[in-house]
C-alpha cells in the first residue's frame, strides 16, 4: 500500500551517527553541509519519512533533519526504485543535533514515542520492508543505547506486542529527492499529512514539552 492511496482512517500510536563525508560521497544529490565539529547525526526509520523529519525538526536542539534512504544495497536509489521493495533501503531521516542540548538517548525516547514499533514492515498505512522500523548505528556506544532503550521500554510493557525495531550497523545514507525535504512544513493541508504526521507533532508537544520547539530547524 502506497501513502498516496490511504485510508482516511486516523492512525497513531503512541541510529546510529552517519559521518558527513560518507553521506556526502554517496548520497550523489548533494544535500546539507556535513554537521559542525561539536555536532552528531543519528540515523531513524518509523515509516514515512515525512512525519518522522517533522518531529525531529521541531526538538529542540536539533540543527537539522533530512529524509534519505539506509539499509540497502542499490548506490543511490531513487523513491520509486525503493517504493518497489527490492532495494532493501528503509525510508530514513538523518538528524544532525547538538548533543550539549539534546543527548542521543532523549533522540530514542522521542523516536519511540512517535511511531509503532511492534509494527513489522509497515507503518499505519503504509506497507512493506521501505516502511519498517529501524535505527542505524555507527559505533557501539549507538548500539548499547538503542538496545537498552528496547529492552526497558519491554520491561515496563510499554507496548501491547513485541518490539520489533531493527537495530542495524549504518551502511550508508542516500539523501532523498528534493520535493520529500520539509514536506510537512510545505503541505500541512495534505490529507496523508493531517491524518498520520500532525498528530505526531502534537505528542511531541505533549509528551516532551521541554524539547519541543515552535519554530523547525533548518
């Protein structure tokens, strides 16, 4: 199922760090300027990418987040290549923050916190492995973070099924075509958009009001 062919049915439930030269030499778009010295980047994938950038783009101390796609095997795929399933990519957001002002363990507690993560292959809507829930790390200090962060949301039975968000090394990043960058921001009217990525805004609001931020980063 495509998000272009969604049910108007409400649905919502409530890393790892990619170097700037690498997603830059790969990515074969061009795209943002590699993080500042004292930044991170982290890695995320909860279904489509235009809900997950939005929230991201709204936490505060973030610099920035951009929709790609990580996971694969195909060099610099393009939506359609990966809208049709064989490519292996995950539709991603990679968010470049100040970790001074907001640490990667908050970034997993928001991730969490925004999408399904005993949904497997899918999101809402949306069906098939592009869609699945993952983070990417790049070092072990990533990959303990996001293991612990599993196994405690298990033990307090935080979700009513099995988590099963992959925990997956970073191979690669490939910035998504153009139109998908600030999508939200862009169509806030659009029906997919009110019905599947406001509401996510609106519990980032909610639930971490300490993180949130009014205006988007960059």
């Amino acid at each position: 199922m495509s998000r272009h062919r969604l049910s108007p049915a409400l649905w919502f439930v409530g890393l790892s760090v990619s170097l700037a030269a690498t997603v830059t030499a790969q990515g074969g778009r061009g795209g943002a300027a590699g993080p500042a010295p004292r930044s991170q980047t982290a890695v995320f994938a909860g279904g489509c990418f235009w809900g997950i950038e939005a929230v991201f783009e709204h936490t505060k101390g973030v610099i920035s987040a951009v929709s790609g796609y990580s996971g694969g095997s195909l060099v610099n795929p393009t939506y359609e290549e990966v809208s049709e399933e064989t490519t292996g990519h995950a539709e991603s957001v990679r968010v470049t923050y100040d970790p001074t002002q907001v640490s990667y363990q908050q970034l997993l507690e928001v991730f969490f916190a925004v999408h399904d993560p005993t949904q497997l292959n899918r999101q809402g809507p949306d069906v098939g492995p592009s869609y699945r829930s993952a983070i990417f790390y790049q070092n072990d200090d990533q990959r303990r973070a996001a293991e612990t962060s599993v196994a405690k949301l298990t033990a307090e039975k935080r979700f009513p099924r099995k988590i099963v968000t992959a925990i997956e090394p970073l191979k690669n990043f490939y910035l998504a075509e153009g139109y998908h960058q600030h999508y939200l921001a862009q169509h806030p009217n659009q029906p997919y958009i009110v019905y599947n990525d406001l509401p996510k805004l609106a519990l980032l609001k909610r639930t971490f009001p300490a993180l949130w931020r009014e205006e988007p980063a960059d």
